[in-house]
C-alpha cells in the first residue's frame, strides 16, 4: 500500500461508507421487539412530557425509583427518540436512518482510533473493514431501534478515548505541559455522555487508565520507582486521578439516581442466577464470557433473544463445554499476560534512542507504517511520529544502526496497543458478566457492540504483524483472507438484516435457539394479523417447549375468546393466574369472559380479589396500575348491570380517586353517568356525561349518552344536535346510526329512524339485531318490498330465529306472496309451536287462499 497515496481518511470514508451500506436495508423495517415498549409505549417521547422526566425515568418511561424499574438510566438515547418523534413521529424510517448514520460515524472513529494506537494502514484497513461489516451489530444493536443506545454509547467511548490520547502530550515535549486540560476535560465530559447512553459507557474511563499505564507512561517493571518517578513527572498523577473522580461521582450519581436498590428480573431471563447450585452459577457465567467472544470469532448463529433455556445451564464439570470455557480463558489470559509481559518488562525495558521511546514507535521498516505518515511530526506520542533522520544528532552512523540493524529485533505485534485492545473487550463487557450483580439476560449481542472495537482493532494488529513478516506471496494470501471474511460478514449482515424488517421474520429466524419464546411472540403477531389458526398453533407450540409461560397462557386466552371459545379462553386465563398470581390482566379478562358466558357473581368474585393485587417490583409497573384500573372499572360496570347502582357508584369513585394518569377517565365518567341515569338521578348523570366530554370532546359514547338524556328531559334540539356531532366523529361506528334512529323513532319520525338502521346495516351486515330492527321500521313507514329484502337477510343470519321467519312471512302476506308466506310461518311454527300469533296469521293467510282458491 503506497502511503504517498494513501491517507488515514481515505481508510475512515472506506469503512464508514461500507458501514453504512449495509444497513441500508433496513431503512424500511418496522418498530419490532423491544422498540414497542421503548418507542410505540413510552410517554417519554410525548411532547406532553416534560423534558425534566428524561432524567428521573428509565429507558422504558417507569421512575427509576419505582421497585419495577429496569433501572436502564439512558436519557440521551430517549432524547434522541423524542427528537425522532417530533420530526416524523412515529415513522420507523427515521429512527432506523439515524441508526445507520450513527453506526457510520462510529465506524469512522473506529478507523481514527486505530490510527491513533498503531501507525499502520494496514491496521486500520483491517479493523474498520471488520467493525464496518461485524453481524454482531444487526439485532439490536443498529437494525433494532433499542440499539441506539449502545451505538451512542460506543460513539461517546470512542472519542472520549481519542480524547484522552491527545491530552497527553509527547513525554519529549519541551516548553509545554504534559497534560493538555482541555483535552482531559473533554474526555471526561464525553465519558459521562457515553454512560447516560448506556450504563456501560462509563467504563471507557477504566480504559483510559490502562493506555494510560501500558502506553502513555509505559512504566517499566524492571526498574519500577524511576519509570513512576518519570510518569508523574509526565503527569500521570494528575490524569489518573480525574479518571477515578470522574468515575466515582458518575457511580454514585448513577446509584443515587437509581434509588440505590438493583433491578429485579423474572428467573426466566436468567435463568442461572435463580439457580441454588453454586457449582451451577459457577460454571455457566464462566461459560458465557467464551461464548459471547464466540459470536465475536464466528456469528453464524445470531438470535433476537437468548433467554430461557436458549443456553442450557452446565450443571456439573464434565459437560463438554467446559473444555470451551478453559480454552478460552488460557488463550485470553496468556494473550493478555505475555503482551503486558511484553509492554512492561521487554519493550519498556529497551533504551531511549535518538530522543525516542521505543514503546511510542508504531511498526517500523516492516511495511506496517507509512513513510509519509511516519514522516510527520509526533503532537500526541500516538498517530504521529517524527523520522530519525529529523533529529539533531552527532551520531548519524548509530543513527542508521538503530533503522536498518534492530529493525528484524522489534517485536511483529505492538503489545501496548494489544493490551488497551484487551482493555476495550473486558471493561465495557464486565457490567454484563454477572460478576458484581445478575443482569436480566443470558447473552444479549448488542452489549458486544462497543467490545467489538478492541476486538477488531486486536485482529488488525494481528493481521499486522503478518504482513510485516510475510513476503508477497504470503501477503496476497492474507488479502484474500481478509477480504473473504469482510465479504462473508457484509452478507451476513445484510442477510440477518431481513430478519429484522419485521416481527414475524424476527420471530421466525429465532425458532431453533429459543423455541418457546420465540414461538409465543410470533402468535401475538399472527393474531394481530388474524390469522387465528395459526397464532393458536404458534401458542401451544410455545407452552409444548415451556409450560409455564404465563403470558402465552393469557395471549391464547384473549384468542380463545374473541373467537367466542370462551370455556377454553377461561381454562387459559385460569393457567396464566397459577404461573403468575400478579398478572392482573389475566384478572381482569377472566373476569370479562366469565361475565359474558352469565357467571357474573364469579366474575364479581374474581375482580374483587384482583382489585387488590400489588404492583411491588413488576417489571411494567405502568401496564399493572392501568389493569387495576380497569378491574375495577369493570367491576363496578357488572355491580350496576346487576341493578347493585349503590355498590356499583361506589367502585366507581374509588377509580376517580386512585386512577394512575396514563388510564383515561372519559369512559369512566360516561359509565358514572350512566349508573347514576338508571338510578334516576338525572342531574348528577348529565354532570358526569358532561365531565367524560370534557376529558375528551371526541368520545363518541358520551355524545350519545347525552344525547339521550337530553332527548328523555325534552331537550330535543341539544339531542338533535349531539346525535349530529357524533355522526361526525364517528361515521364508521354503527352505535352513532342505531342511537340516532331509536331516537326518531322515538319522536314518530319512523321512516327516518328506517334510513339509520339501513345506514347502520351497511356499517354491520352481519349483525341479527341492526338487520333485523331495520326490516321492522322499513315495514312500519310501509317500504314493504326494501322490508322483505331485510328480512330475508335477517333469516340467513339467524336460522333459528322464529321471529324473524314469522315477520319474513307476514311481509310476505301483505305483498300477497301467500304460498312463500306459508312456507315461512310453517317454518316459524316448528322453531316455536306456541307462538300464537304465528297461528292467527297463517290462519288468516289460509282463509285468504281459501277464498281464492273457491273463486276458481
């Protein structure tokens, strides 16, 4: 590679560009996943929502203090969200565009990072290629929404870093000082961004002081008092403890924040921490560092979720993937031992030489290093170094010994850029090792996003090293090695970027690691599509891999009954309360169902009970609190059907009083009202039509609720005119036509009543009643022939309907279609043997054909 042609930036647009395109696929997927509760539910985004609320709530909108808190504490992240929302709302495009820029950018300080720990295009070439192209990062890392957080973060981590190298100026520097405070300053400033990104960002600070120590100050095992001495006299000092005081006070205002007590997750997410084998928890969280460096090594097989019993746990030590474990830990230890071995004992043992540090040379007369990068001044001891031959110095013949002579002694690797590689693996990834607390996940790729970087910085330096010591031959071998594997991860890429344009596609792709899970999601998606067959399907796959799944018991309940299976649906709900007695929804829609199907004092008796359950540490707090609310919403609804108005009145108002501000009351005042309409207090009624108005003027009910009061007090015009606004608000909706026309009817003006119903038929033509009700006022405004068509169809709807059949042949009667007349009442008859009425008018029907039947 020509360095005269060739700079930095040429390799930084390669990387971001490539980066880019491939995600260019998803700029047109949908919100899936977890971007439901963190974009679709969160009130944070609202513009109703004080900005304030960012810096008390956590990613999901809940309080950070509440005991059912995440504790995910990442208010630039949702800032970024609500600047998405008011740009474009809730359009998936933008915030998947975003996305893709970000990982872009972060691609581009990838490359600038590289550049500035090791001096070699090759390097940088090598990781921005493999940051720009890693599958590791779909998911939820850039084509998930939710992803945004980490990507933040790395972008924040990195240039924190960048940062910190240059406030550290070349130890040589004369007439300067050592710590450029500006640049020290900004470092800490980024870092504490990078953290309120995601949590993990703060460990960058960590980072910072192991370059610091390995690279910047380079102390020396060997001769340990005088390389300290040197060091703090370089400002070691001073850098090392902004580091440690930036890091407590981000600490401990992020415990403070957080109300000092740790989140609480459900066993399922991780499975080992509830385990009560120590041997067990051992032996599986030293498992899952391995394998997710695995995923970093070769991500054949990603998932959208690994919880559950994606990764069974190791429950004894002679499970063959312990061999995996101490595999990895010997090679990552040795690596990370023998380079700082190497760092402290070897490389900073060598002798200054011409004004220079060994430890601050890149590769040199290895191809590894541009001449004309090399060839620039050194601002920073990093990214740029001055050429040996710039140098004042009497000794040119020792000059050129030290280029040409202790060139082939230089080690191939450069082992302080090794150990601050090691340094961007380990760090960022300890928060989610289970080591100082259990997270509420098994493996999670996304939280491999900001690791990535080292790791493809450390294969950069190991490719290398390569190509310093091979010939031509063996470098055109590692340029087709390289170049399959950045071909093999664009496609991967791209391809796995399919998986997350939607949720059914999501769902799909993770069937063979977390069936159960995997499968209960793609239900929810196949019934919100209708699809019911196979959502039911998808449901009762989930529970054969996991029986205890709660929620899939309670998502095929809500199957179940809205296909009218309602014994089943009752079966499912009672399933989903023994595996989770706190699911209040599965209260609350047992007690619906069983309302239905009559059993009414049991579902007064199920709603009751639920009535009191306790939101204490659930993971949405916010969902819970509106269940109650409608229990008791539902609640009082059964007492006052039951004509209990007293007990029902007095539910009710225990909901005005306790409602949580998100569950909205204009349904809740229209049902006050209408307890207190049947109570016959109708001034306290309006009061209450007039309040549900009020907390929303586009609530349909409300209008025709008063609509009807007004109508029964003698207010017609104010009726007439509330019925007219509720046609307008609502002239799809089936109850504004059918209210409307009772109403005419009501005032004698029955062909117009006729003309709502058919309106309303139009809106309904499956339903009996509106078919039925529309035949009846179309006869009695004596439109005999539009009233025979709707009767008929009111026949095909409910066979079994005598009444329907009895009035289809009385129609027919008139019309003097006398022998389709007695078919139909013959008809009516057997449905109803009793009917009288039925007989009298097939009597009079026969003395009818009688008479003509004798004037032949």
């Amino acid at each position: 590679m020509d360095s005269r042609k060739w700079s930095w930036w040429h390799t930084a647009i390669i990387s971001s560009v490539l980066g880019i395109s491939c995600y260019l696929n998803t700029l047109d997927a949908e919100f899936v996943y977890d971007d439901s509760r963190a974009i679709l539910k969160n009130a944070d985004l609202l513009p109703t929502t004080p900005w304030i609320n960012l810096l008390f709530n956590d990613f999901w909108g809940t309080p950070l203090t509440h005991s059912g808190s995440h504790k995910s504490y990442r208010p630039i992240c949702i800032a970024s969200f609500r600047l998405n929302y008011a740009i474009g709302e809730l359009n998936p495009g933008g915030y998947h565009l975003v996305n893709t820029l970000l990982h872009g950018m972060v691609c581009w300080l990838t490359v600038v990072l590289s550049y500035n720990l090791v001096d070699s295009h090759v390097v940088g070439v090598v990781g921005g290629l493999l940051f720009a192209t890693h599958p590791i990062h779909t998911g939820k890392a850039v084509a998930g929404v939710v992803g945004r957080a980490d990507v933040g973060a790395c972008l924040f981590l990195i240039a924190s870093f960048l940062c910190y190298i240059k406030s550290c100026a070349h130890p040589l520097t004369v007439g300067s000082r050592h710590t450029r405070l500006r640049w020290l300053l900004g470092s800490l400033v980024l870092a504490a961004l990078s953290m309120l990104c995601k949590e993990q960002g703060v460990t960058v600070l960590g980072v910072c002081a192991v370059h610091e120590v390995v690279y910047v100050s380079k102390l020396n095992g060997k001769t340990l008092r005088s390389s300290v001495n040197k060091a703090l006299h370089r400002g070691m000092a001073t850098r090392l403890l902004s580091l440690a005081v930036t890091a407590i006070c981000l600490i401990v205002l992020r415990m403070f924040l957080m109300g000092n007590s740790p989140p609480e997750f459900s066993p399922s997410d991780n499975p080992a921490s509830s385990s009560e084998s120590f041997l067990t928890r051992t032996l599986t969280f030293l498992y899952l560092p391995a394998f997710n460096f695995l995923l970093l090594l070769y991500p054949r097989t990603l998932s959208f979720d690994w919880s559950m019993e994606a990764i069974p746990l190791i429950e004894n030590v002679l499970d063959v993937r312990n061999v995996l474990t101490v595999t990895f830990y010997v090679c990552f230890i040795s690596l990370g031992l023998y380079s700082l071995r190497r760092t402290i004992f070897e490389d900073a043992s060598q002798p200054e030489e011409n004004g220079k540090d060994n430890n601050f040379n890149s590769y040199k007369n290895g191809s590894i290093t541009s001449k004309a990068t090399a060839s620039r001044n050194n601002t920073n001891g990093h990214l740029k170094k001055r050429s040996v031959s710039r140098h004042k110095d009497h000794r040119r013949s020792d000059k050129r010994t030290v280029i040409d002579e202790t060139a082939e002694e230089r080690p191939l690797f450069c082992f302080p850029v090794i150990v601050t590689s090691l340094a961007i693996i380990v760090l960022p990834f300890v928060p989610a090792s289970n080591v100082f607390f259990y997270v509420g996940f098994v493996v999670a790729e996304r939280v491999l996003y900001i690791p990535s970087v080292g790791f493809c910085i450390m294969v950069g330096v190991g490719v290398g090293g390569m190509w310093s010591r091979f010939s031509n031959s063996g470098r055109r071998v590692v340029l087709v090695v390289v170049g399959v594997v950045v071909v093999l991860f664009a496609a991967k890429t791209m391809q796995r970027n399919l998986d997350w344009k939607n949720e059914e596609a999501l769902y799909r792709s993770g069937i063979d690691v977390n069936p159960a899970k995997a499968w209960g999601n793609l239900g929810n998606v196949l019934g919100n599509q209708g699809r019911t067959n196979e959502a039911e399907m998808a449901y009762r796959k989930a529970l054969s891999y996991r029986s205890n799944m709660a929620d899939t018991h309670y998502n095929l309940g809500i199957l179940l009954a809205g296909q009218k299976r309602y014994k089943d649906a009752i079966q499912s709900y009672e399933n989903a309360i023994t595996f989770r007695p706190r699911l209040a929804v599965a209260h609350l829609n047992l007690g619906i169902v069983l309302d239905q199907v009559g059993r009414k004092e049991d579902a007064i008796r199920i709603l009751k009970n639920a009535s009191t359950i306790s939101g204490h540490g659930l993971k949405d707090p916010k969902q819970h609190s509106h269940a109650i609310a409608s229990i008791k919403y539902n609640l009082g609804r059964i007492l006052t059907d039951l004509g209990r108005i007293e007990e029902g009145l007095t539910v009710y108002q225990d909901v005005v009083r306790t409602r949580p501000a998100h569950f909205e009351p204009h349904s809740l005042y229209n049902m006050i009202g209408e307890a207190y309409t049947k109570a016959g207090l109708l001034d306290e009624a309006e009061k209450w039509y007039k309040r549900s108005l009020e907390s929303k003027p586009s609530h349909v009910p409300a209008h025709l609720t008063l609509a009807k009061l007004y109508s029964k007090t003698g207010r017609t015009k104010q009726a007439e005119a509330l019925f007219l606004k509720a046609q307008s608000l609502g002239p799809r909706d089936v109850s504004v036509w059918t209210h409307y026309g009772q109403h005419l009817y009501e005032g004698k003006q029955v062909a117009r009543a006729a003309e709502m119903f058919v309106k309303a038929s139009k809106l309904a033509p499956d339903d009996f009643d509106i078919v039925f009700n529309a035949a009846n006022y179309l006869r009695e405004s004596e439109s005999y022939e539009t009233a025979e068509e709707f009767y008929r169809s009111a026949v095909k709807l409910d066979q079994k309907s005598n009444i329907a059949h009895m009035n289809l042949g009385a129609i027919l009667h008139l019309l003097g279609k006398h022998q389709e007349s007695e078919r139909y009442y013959l008809t009516a008859l057997e449905l109803n043997p009793g009917d009288t009425m039925t007989r009298e008018n097939l009597r009079k029907l026969r003395a009818i054909m009688a008479k003509k039947q004798a004037r032949r």
